[in-house]
C-alpha cells in the first residue's frame, strides 16, 4: 500500500524520471506534430501511486441553497427548462458537471400542479424526497406518490416524468444521476417522449407493493432487467429496519448501522451503475476513519453533527448534502447525545465492485484523522 510520502516520491527507481534537454524538447514537439508523445513525460501523472481525486469535498447547505432553488421557480417553467434544476457544481468536476467523481447531482423544485414532461436516457436516475406534499414520479407507466426522504429510481432507459398534485404543496428533491460516467464512457442518448406524457398504466405504487415486502417475493412474478424492479423504497419501513438492526449489532466502526438499498430479486444493487444506502449514527457515535475507492454523495436525512473528510472538518445538518471523493480519509459524527442522526448516501460502488477497482483501508490504529481545521 503506497503512503502518503511515496505518493509524493516521484524519483525512484522504476518511475520515469527523464529530465529536459533541448533535444528531448524538439523530439516531443516532433511527436505532437504526429499526434503521439513519449509515455515517460505523462507515466507519473497518468499512472499515479494511488487514486488522485479531483474532487473537492465539499458540504452544500441547505439553508444556503433552498432560497435560489426556489428562485428558479419565478425565473423558469418546467416546459422551458425541461428540469427545473440547480446542480451542485464541485469545483474540481466543473468541466464534467459532477458533484463527485463521476456523480451528478441537483436540487429539483416543483408547485403544485406542475409536471416535468417524459424523456428517457441512458442515464440512471434516484431521487431523494427533501420536502413537500403531492409529488410523484411516473417510471414506465407505474406511477409513485412520494414524501420526505422516499427514494425513488429512474433506471437506464425507462421513461419518466415528475410532477406535483394540484392539492400538493411547493416539493423539493434531490436528483443524483450517472450522467459524467455515462458521458466518459460516451454512452449517452436521450430522447423525449412522443405523448410528453406518459398513461400510468398500473395501480399506484404498484412496484413496492408488489416487490417491496420484507422477507416475500411475488409469486410466479420473474423480473430479469438489470435494475430493481422496487422503484420507490420508502422512509418508515428503512428507518425501522435501521431501528431493529441497531437494535442486535454494534453496526461497522467506519459506518455505524449501514444498510444498502438492494433489487430484491438478487439482493444486488438497485441499478447497474448507482448504489445507495442509509446509515443511522447512533447518538454521540464517532465512527473510526477509513477510506475507499468510489465517490459518495451523503444526504443527511436525519439529525446533525460533522464528518472530517482528508483532514477537514464539516459540519452538517439535515437536508445538507456533502460528498467524499474516491479514496479520502473520512470519519462521521453524530452530534447528539440522544438522537441518531441517518445518511442517505448515493454512490459508483455497482462500477467499483463490477470491474474489480473496489479497494479500502482503515486510518491506522489511533482511532481518527486528526482535524487540521
Ligand atoms: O429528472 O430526469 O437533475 O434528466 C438532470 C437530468 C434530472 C430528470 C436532473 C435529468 C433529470
């Protein structure tokens, strides 16, 4: 496992460590001129010790950010914009529009009465209920009424509008999409449905109804598409599961009481390219720092308190949503001494696991990164 100080030893035996001359600088400008250059000017950068994150972490917070969401509602329609969104735009990912890594994600707002007309893409889609009453979700003709911290999944190629009953109230969300990643892999096509609105085809909340029941699956039903077929997994029955749980483990000393959304079908992740889980921080709990490779979104559903990402202290609060990128040290903090706090977290681990690029480390022995901050 390559250290930190290694990581900044470029010069050892072994790594390329050519210096300039004047007739290796006319030789490499000879190469560009043939769109080709010598490996051992780029193998150290391309090539590094350990994944070197562009990403920033950073933690957006809501009391900052739902004023302009809601901004955007006197400033845009739904018919105009398409998605009436604000993206969360991490300065080291600005020119793929990321929030981390290879994630995309955004605060979507919505009255009463308003709907985001149908499209597809190759994109996979959730998103996570921050506030409001009536919203819903149509995912290939079954239709989803969802409330606060309800999770819902768009998958690949499904087509899907958004909207808000009339006897609803102003719904905020949360979107986290793969749309860099399928951009890198230049992947992505997007089309608008013909109707611009789909026929819900399904009684209500069909898909958790049918699929959603702990411990029973539906039988003679089969589903062999490569996403859940549990398209709303909702906020009571995930909370009590986290309850019961904490109620017979001492959970993970990185993560506390960590469950993952799975397709109950293979117990895998809920869709090919994102993975998401919920984890309750018991009161006063200080989980032990470690760190992975795969970017992860946290939204916090529930409670307050802090993680110290590579060194730097966050504070959080709920609806605050902060990342960690691939490989930082990372530690959270529950705050309170009598309430749990919960993370949903939204993360590439279906990717990481997929092509064998999954790898963690836990921080030494001391328990901690210490705070610079
Ligand atoms: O609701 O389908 O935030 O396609 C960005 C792209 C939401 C959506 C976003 C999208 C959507």
């Amino acid at each position: 496992m390559a250290t930190e100080r290694e990581n900044h030893r470029e010069d050892v035996a072994g790594r390329a460590n050519v210096e300039d001359t004047p007739e290796l600088l006319a030789y490499y400008d000879q190469l560009e001129g043939f769109h080709a250059g010598a490996l051992w000017t780029v193998a150290n950068k391309i090539e590094p010790w350990a994944p070197k994150s562009r990403s920033v972490p950073i933690v957006w917070r809501y009391k900052d950010l739902r004023d302009h969401v809601v901004r955007s509602v006197d400033l845009v329609t739904p018919e105009k914009a398409g998605r009436r969104v604000i993206y969360l735009n991490n300065p080291g990912r600005q020119d793929v529009a990321a929030a981390v890594g290879w994630i995309y994600a955004g605060l979507q707002v919505m009255n009463p009465g308003e709907v985001a007309g149908a499209h597809r893409h190759s994109a996979s889609a959730i998103r996570f209920i921050m506030e409001g009453r009536g919203a819903y979700t149509v995912v290939d003709g079954h239709k989803m009424t969802l409330g606060a911290n309800d999770f819902v999944l768009t998958p690949n190629g499904t087509w899907h509008e958004h909207g808000v009953s009339a006897d609803g109230s102003l719904c905020l969300w949360q979107d986290g999409l793969d749309i860099p990643f399928v951009n890198a892999m230049e992947a992505n096509f997007y089309e608008v449905h013909p109707d611009l609105n789909q026929a819900v085809g399904y009684a209500v909340d069909d898909m958790t109804r049918t699929w959603g029941n702990p411990g029973l699956t539906p039988y003679g039903e089969s589903w062999r598409k490569g996403y859940s077929p549990m398209f709303k997994y909702e906020w009571a029955p995930t909370y009590e599961a986290l309850t019961k749980y904490a109620g017979c483990t001492d959970g993970s000393p990185f993560d506390g009481v960590m469950m993952e959304y799975v397709n109950p079908v293979t117990n895998g992740p809920v869709m090919q390219t994102l993975g998401a889980s919920m984890q309750m921080l018991r009161p006063g709990e200080h989980t032990r720092a470690h760190r992975h490779t795969g970017s992860y979104l946290y939204h916090v559903a529930k409670g307050r308190g802090h993680s110290i990402i590579n060194g730097k202290r966050f504070d959080w609060a709920e609806r605050d949503i902060f990342c960690v990128p691939s490989w930082a040290w990372h530690e959270h903090v529950n705050a309170s001494d009598r309430e749990d706090a919960c993370l949903f977290c939204l993360n590439d681990l279906p990717v990481m696991r997929a092509l064998g690029l999954y790898r963690e480390e836990a921080f030494g022995d001391n328990g901690g990164q210490q705070p610079l901050l």
